[in-house]
C-alpha cells in the first residue's frame, strides 16, 4: 500500500473512533485526548491482527444472526432497519463497491459484542449504536466519493487490507508484550523446563527441589514468576514424584531379594517396571536435547519447532504421566503382597476402558506372571512344585505316603489370582497330586506319557515359557487334557496294578462277615478261646485258628496276597473282659491302597466289625440253646416217675424257655437279615456303580467314604444313633445271659436223669451229668439228694426258680425290645424305618406298648 493511501486509512479508523465516542455518554472527547488516543491505538491494534475468527465467512448468515440479536432484545424497528440496510449493501456489486461484506459485518458485529470490556477503554452502554453510523457511512455521499477515490488509489478490499501493517505495529505490540513477559518472570522458561526435566528424573534443579514437608517437587516461592507458570510446574513435578517412589521401590525389592517376601513373581514386577522406566529415560532424553533450543518469541518466526517449553513439555508427558500413576498406584498395592496375590492385585487394575492402559498393564501382566504360569506348568505336566518362596497357589508340606494325597498338597486361597477361577484351581491341584501319587506312592512312570499326549493334544509344549498371561483358555484346555489322561491312568494302577475292587471285595469278605462259611467256622473253632479271661489268650494261637478257619473253608482259593493281609488284632482290654471284647480281624492294605484305607478309614471297619461280630456271637448263641433244647420230648419223658405237679411244672418251664427263644431269635433273623441284605449288599451295589463310574481318586474316594458311612449310619452306629446303639447291645447282652439259663436249665435236667437212672438218657449225655456233678453240687438247685421225695423236692425248687429267672428276662427283655422299636421312628435314614417293618410286622410289640 502507498503511503497516500495509508494515510487515507488511518483517516477513516479516526473518523470512525470520533464518531462512536461521540455517541457514548457524558461529553464528547476531543482528538487530542488521552482516551481518543487509546481507543485509536485499540482499533489499529484490532484492525491490524492476523488472527482469524473461528466461524466461517458465511455474510448472509452473520446479517440473519445479527437481525435475530436485535428482535430478542425487543428491538424490532432496527432489526427491519437493519435488513433494509443490509439488503442495499449486499446488491452493491461492481466498481467501488466492497468485496469482502462478510468481514465488515463481522468487525461491527465484535465491536458491539465487546463495547462493555474494561480492557477496550470505549464506554459503550448502548445495544449496537454502531448501526446509525453503519448507516451513514452507507448512505452519504461523502463516504461514496472515498470509496470511489479509493478505487481510482488501487484500494478496493475494504478495511481489511489494513492488516499488513505497513508500519510494523503489530511487531511493537510483540515486543511490549515480550517486555512484560520479562518484567513479570525473574527466570526464563527454558531453565524452568529444563528444571522440571530434572524433576521427572528424581533430580533437583537450580529452582525447582523436592521439599520433604510438602512431599513433592515445588519452585520455591522466593522466585518470580506467574501464578499459571507456577500451577503448570508443580502439576508437571508431580512425575518427579511418582518417579521416586516408583524407582524406590524397586531399589528396596532388589536390595532384599532373594528374601521370601518379595519372590520371583515380585522380581518379575520390578524387571517390569524397570523396563517401563527405561523406555520413560529414553523419551527424557529426547526431551532434554529439544529442551537446548531457545524458545522464539511470539512475534518471532522459530528457525524450527525442535524447541520445548512447558506447555508443549505438558503435552509430550501427558501419556508418561498416565503409566507413571499407574505404576504408583501398582506400587503401593503391591508393597505387601507376593506371588499369585501380587498378580491377582494387578489383574485387577488389567479391567480397563482406556485402549492405552489395558494394553500397558497386558504388557505388565505378561511379565509379572511369567514365573507363575512357569509353576503352573511345571507343576501339571511334571509333577514338580517349583516354588521355592510359596508364591503358588498350591501348597505342599512333608506327610507320611499314607497322607500324600489327602494331606500333602492344598490349595492356598489367598495365593490364588482372580484370573484363575477356583475349579480350575481344583483341577490342577488334582492333577499334580495325581503324578506325584503315581511317581512316590504307585512307583509308576507312565504318567511321563500322558503329560506329553495332553500337551499336544492341547496344542501346546511341554517346554519352559509355552503359557503365559492371557492365555486362560490354552490352561484351561492343558489342564483339562491332563487330568484327563493322567487320572485315567491312574485309575488303570490302582484297578489293574494294585486290584483296588478285589482287595474291597476281600475287606466285605472278612471284615464284614460276609464269607458265611469261614464266618460260621471261624466262630465255633474260637468259642471256647474266646470265652476265657482276655488276659489269658494268646494271639499266636488265635492266628492259628484263623489260619485253620481259611483252610477249611473256601476262603483257601482266594488270592494269597489278600489272605497274607487278613490278621488277629486283640484291641486293648482292661480287668475283668473276656476273649469276645477283644478280639477282631485286621486287613493290611499296604501303599498305596493305604491312601484310601487310612486309619480312621480302618477304625470304621473295625467298629462295624465288632457290631457283626457281636451280633454273629449272639446269633451263635442261639443256635447252640437250640441245639440243647432239641431233645426236648427225650427229657421230658426222664420225669415220668415223678409226681404230676412235677412234670407239670417241668413243662411250662420248658414251654417258656421255648417262647422266649423263638421271640429272640425272631429279632436276631430279621436284624441280621436287614443288617446282611439292606444294608451291606446294597451299599456294596452302589459303590461298585460309583466305582465304575469314578473319572480320578477323589471319586474313587469319596465313593468309598459314602459307602463306609452308609454302612455306618444304617447299622446304627452314627453319631445319631448312639442311644439305638446302646440299647441294642443291651438287648445283644440279655440274650447272650438267656443263653447261660437255658444251658443251666438243661444241665440241671440231665443231671436229674443221671441221678434217677433213666435209661432212656444217651450214654453221651450221662456221662456229661457225671462229670458236671462235683462243679453244681454247690449251686442252689443242684439236683442230689439220697431219697425220691428229697428229689423230687429239689426238681420242683428248681424248676421254680428257673421259671422265675426266665419271666425276669422275659420281662426285661420285652421292655428292652419296645424302648428299641419304638426309638426307630424317630430316626433319620429312611431304611431304620423299614427294619422296624420287619421287626413288628404284626404290630404286636406296638399293641402291647399301647396296652400298658
């Protein structure tokens, strides 16, 4: 532009100042006064900025949003004013006219917006009084005459072309604010940055240092600067801060390693954040060369924008800043947690929305549980616990063989990460105890095998780093295959090896009474053994009548090794007990079989042993009463001589001795007929469905277990039926006192016909009554006396007297036998009920109760 028209312009921005002072409040100022000087200043500063506005130079919608301004402010008349206006000024084309309408319709329309802004220095109370001026300069011919001059000048943009500053003022403006920059700022912003810089890296700087009260990197206060510079700095030193305390953690882990508290998983975090901080050093270092270049001023063109100040520094740590609160965040989560729980707290942390976090914590993870997965993998393939900081959530602990399995490994709750649900947890448990299972206690090698098999079959290897985090469903997939071909060939051991179902069937056999004909001989070879004093047996001659009981039955064609296993066990006994308290059979399962037969397992076999045993005994006992009171016509036909109230009196004693044994023995049958069938049969069916069925030992197991408590609870011998229990050994006692009475009955019978001569006594039985003579001829009743009246005295006194023993038991008994039928009802199992259907099958106990 020439310097004529130049001149011109300035002209116009004056006229325009003047003539919108004129119009504000109070008295008009004059063009020499100090604020028509600074309003000038303002508009050439406006007119000569380069900003551009935001809004797109769209001239017919600016006029429609200035039209709807003025109707909302209830200013209707000028707003048609002003379209009539703008309508003579848009059909203004040609020579002489502006181009550029949009601009001025904008530059009027920023003036009235910003006429109430303190920092303008115009006093503007009115709503846009710009418009009359607007329409003046329109209509009069003074402003045609300028334009058209103008035009014949070169100037035909309108006030826009006043933006080339031919007189350098927007360099002063540069340059003053430069020069408040300084004033206001004791330090430069290259050292600030270059301190902060420092502080990103745990380093104090010239101005900027770590103060120990407020815990954290500030620019002290003695040192000018603004309030936003100040604000900016102390937000960006908060890296610094999460800097040290990241760094110091890891110096304080690697200072105490190998100590168990930090581990190999707490190892494999800091290597992690190591990493992390090393990619943190490089951008540092990126930074701190850009931050060796000045930083041009506003009004200066850079050379190149390699140059770095704090709110570009503010942009380039933005990301580093997000990683680094997070890695503090880890940090203090962390500090007292190891192992899978460590790597359980940082999963959590894994659960974001933010793409640049989850992958920074996926790339975490990876590192943190690569010693986990390790153990994991060693741990379901090979059998191994490579924990040597009980990091795992599998733990193990030195147990006898016997206990490998139920007590050697566990899992450790606390240890197990949230990315591993529990039955996988389980799983993997099971199946490095089954290898190890297989390897100590069954001394088998084929498990290497079916580890490889699952290992490919699950598209993996068996080699060191083939998982790791992410990768749920390639372990899920190892483990499932695993299991299911090393517990597979578990169970060919133990069935085909080991032959787990004969060496059940052998326990049923012989501890459980159910090889009839060796039960049955067993017990009338050791009667008379048994009936002595406990502290007088002899176990070796005890084992050796167990060994004639094998013989002789069809237990001799078993296998030898099971018959090698069964042995006499005499339990603890105290004074006074006799044989039948202590004696009892033993099966020695031997490794591994001891796994499942442990102990307490045995116990259990051993109390339900005694209870058979008992009511075998019991059973026994009867049968030999019977036999006794088989020739009972024989007998009877011995007191033919004697009087009639005699033999009368003979015959009921006989007759209720005959009753009472038919109502026991009744009890006996049903009860070893329920015991027998209904409970040991068809619990024994079930399990060997269930065994069938079982896919690893912990079925196998717990197959047996409920077979063993099913045996149990039914039998009467659970906790629940403790009350049941006793008053069935009570019943199982009076019997075996019946037993004694009626042999007592027949001995004194015998020995009355030994004494009258009755030839029609068996020479076997005469010479039992002989010998039997000297023991009862001290006893009340005993049948010797020189005359037939003195005899036939002595039977009747003894007759009564057996009477009267025998309706005392009959009594007791009958008591005894409803107290224990009428507590069936009441109990729980289901099966308890159907025995008392069997016992009062007529319901004449239940009649009788209701009788009394």
């Amino acid at each position: 532009m020439e310097e004529e028209d130049q001149h011109k312009v300035a002209d116009l921005v004056k006229e325009l100042v003047l003539r919108l002072l004129s119009q504000s409040p109070g008295d008009p100022a004059p063009p020499d006064s100090l604020r028509f000087q600074s309003s000038l200043r303002y508009a050439f500063r406006i007119l000569s900025s380069r900003l551009a506005p935001s809004v797109a130079p769209d001239s017919a919608a600016l006029a429609e949003s200035i039209k709807r301004r003025l109707a909302t402010q209830d200013k209707s008349s000028q707003a048609l004013t002003f379209a009539d206006l703008y309508a003579k000024f848009a059909s203004k084309t040609g020579p002489g006219s502006v181009n550029n309408k949009w601009a001025v319709l904008y530059l009027l329309k920023i003036v009235a917006e910003d006429r109430n802004s303190a920092s303008s220095g115009l006093d503007f109370s009115g709503s846009l009084p710009n418009l009359d001026s607007f329409e003046t300069e329109l209509g009069s011919k003074s402003r045609v005459s300028r334009d058209r001059e103008s035009e014949r000048n070169g100037w035909s943009n309108g006030v826009l072309l006043v933006a080339k500053d031919p007189e350098n003022l927007r360099d002063l403006a540069f340059k003053e604010y430069a020069n408040l920059v300084k004033e206001e700022n004791e330090v430069s912003e290259e050292v600030l940055v270059r301190d902060v810089l420092y502080a990103c890296q745990g380093i104090d700087g010239k101005y900027v240092k770590f103060g120990t009260i407020v815990d954290g990197y500030i620019l002290s206060d003695l040192v000018k600067v603004p309030r936003a510079t100040r604000t900016m700095v102390r937000k960006l030193c908060e890296l610094g801060w999460l800097f040290r305390k990241v760094k110091g953690y890891i110096s304080e882990c690697m200072d105490r390693f190998p100590a168990e508290d930090v581990g190999t998983v707490g190892q494999a975090f800091c290597a992690a954040l190591q990493d992390e901080l090393s990619e943190y050093y490089k951008l540092l270092a990126v930074l701190e060369a850009q931050s060796m270049n000045p930083i041009p001023l506003v009004s200066e063109t850079a050379s190149s924008d390699n140059y770095l100040s704090l709110r570009r520094l503010s942009v380039w740590l933005a990301e580093p800043m997000v990683k680094m609160r997070l890695m503090a965040v880890l940090v203090d989560k962390c500090r007292v947690l190891r192992g899978g729980a460590m790597a359980g707290a940082i999963h959590l942390h894994a659960q974001h929305g933010d793409p640049l976090v989850h992958e920074f914590m996926k790339r975490l993870l990876r590192r943190v549980c690569s010693p986990l997965f390790e153990m994991v993998r060693s741990w379901v393939l090979e059998g191994e616990l490579e924990d040597n900081f009980a990091e795992l959530f599998i733990v193990g602990q030195p147990v006898k063989v016997e206990s490998l399995w139920r007590e050697g490994y566990r899992l450790h709750a606390g240890m197990l990460p949230s990315f591993i649900s529990p039955s996988l947890a389980q799983r993997i448990l099971r199946t490095g105890k089954s290898i190890n299972f297989l390897r100590v206690c069954c001394e088998d090698r084929g498990w290497a095998d079916a580890a490889t098999e699952a290992a490919s079959a699950a598209g993996t290897t068996t080699r060191r780093g083939s998982l790791g985090y992410g990768e749920t469903e390639a372990l899920e997939s190892l483990v499932d295959e695993a299991a299911k071909r090393i517990d597979k060939h578990l169970l060919d051991v133990m069935y085909n090896r080991y032959k787990f179902k004969e060496h059940c069937l052998a326990i049923k056999q012989y501890l459980l009474l159910g090889q009839g004909d060796f039960v049955q001989y067993l017990m009338d070879i050791v009667w008379p053994e048994l009936s002595e004093p406990a502290n007088t047996i002899s176990s070796f001659k005890l084992a050796g009548l167990l060994e004639s009981a094998i013989r002789s039955s069809n237990a001799q064609y078993d296998d030898p090794d099971m018959l090698d296993r069964l042995r006499v066990k005499m339990m603890p006994h105290g004074t006074g007990d006799r044989g039948w308290d202590v004696f009892s059979l033993h099966y020695d399962p031997r490794v591994p079989l001891d796994t499942i037969f442990t102990e307490s397992v045995m116990a259990k076999y051993l109390k339900i042993f005694n209870f058979l045993w008992k009511l075998r005994r019991v059973e026994h006992a009867l049968i030999g009463a019977w036999k006794t009171m088989k020739p009972n016509c024989i007998t009877s036909h011995a007191f033919l001589k004697l009087q009639r109230a005699v033999k009368l009196q003979l015959l009921s004693t006989l007759r209720r001795c005959q009753v009472l044994w038919n109502e026991m023995n009744h009890f006996v049958t049903n009860l070893q007929y329920y015991i027998m069938f209904e409970v040991l049969e068809v619990s024994w069916s079930n399990f060997s469905n269930e065994i069938e069925a079982a896919k690893d030992l912990d079925d196998l197991l717990a197959a047996h277990d409920k077979y063993l408590n099913s045996i149990v609870e039914k039998s009467l011998l659970g906790e629940r039926s403790q009350t049941l229990h006793k008053s069935l050994f009570v019943l199982f006692d009076l019997i075996l006192r019946f037993r004694s009475h009626a042999d007592r009955l027949y001995e004194g019978i015998y020995e009355l016909q030994a004494r009258t001569g009755n030839s029609s006594l068996p020479s076997r039985d005469k010479s039992k009554a002989r010998k039997q003579k000297n023991d009862q001829s001290s006893e009340p009743g005993s049948l010797i006396t020189d005359g037939r009246k003195a005899l036939t005295q002595r039977a009747g006194d003894f007759l009564q007297n057996m009477r009267q023993d025998f309706d005392a038991i009959a009594k007791e008994y009958t008591s005894l036998l409803e107290g224990f039928l009428s507590q069936l009802p009441v109990q729980q199992h289901v099966d308890l009920k159907f025995l008392l259907f069997r016992l009062d099958f007529t319901e004449f106990y239940s009649w009788s109760g209701l009788s009394k």
